[in-house]
C-alpha cells in the first residue's frame, strides 16, 4: 500500500483526468472560436461580393457590356472564396494556438503531479 492519504489518491486522480480533458479541450475550444470569428468575418465578405456584383450586373445591363456582366460573376465568386478563406483560416489558426497553449498545461500537470507523488 502507499504511504499517501486517500485524499491525495483522489486529487492525482482527478488532476490526471482534467488535465487529460484540459489538453484536449484547449485545440477543440480554439478550433470552434476561429470558426466563429471566421465565420462573422465570411458574412462581411459574401455581402461586399455580391453588393459590388449586383453593381456590376447593374452596370452591364445599361451598358450591354458583357464584361461587366462577366466581373460581376466573378466579383459573386470572390466574396465567397474570401469568406471560406477566413473560416478555414482562423479555425486552423484556432486549433494551433490551442495545441501551443498545451505546452505549458502539460508542463504544470507533471509539476503538480511529481509534487504530490514525493
């Protein structure tokens, strides 16, 4: 049998478990919060894209200048591919702040749990 209280049994316990959960937790959290922030930032651009398409249209149907008609295609196109953009580029982004914030976590979880195992 070990010389610790029962107390101290639950406490490493309970400290590996959290940690464990804590270590996880962390990359998925900041995964989810650049999805949202990205996703907030898409909404701009999908409108800019298609306000400034819908000018174009505009313009191209006065002027029957199909190369209006052709940017204003493009400019719809542009507003969504920037939108993915920054959804797909803050949710990495997220996700590897979360998984260089484990580095310190995972340090002060062996910290703690060596301190209570002396």
């Amino acid at each position: 049998m070990s010389s610790q209280p029962p107390s101290t049994r639950v406490i490493r316990i309970l400290l590996l478990l959290l940690g464990a959960a804590g270590l996880i937790a962390l990359p998925v959290a900041g995964f989810f919060i650049g999805n949202f922030v990205g996703q907030h930032m898409a909404v701009s651009d999908i409108d800019n894209g298609y306000a400034f398409g819908g000018l174009l249209s505009t313009v191209a149907q006065a002027t029957h200048n199909s190369a209006y008609g052709q940017e204003a295609n493009i400019s719809e196109a542009l507003g969504i591919t920037l939108g993915q953009a920054d959804v797909n580029t803050l949710s990495i982004l997220g996700l590897v702040l979360g998984l260089i914030l484990d580095a310190p976590l995972a340090y002060l979880l062996v910290v703690e749990y060596e301190k209570m195992s002396s």
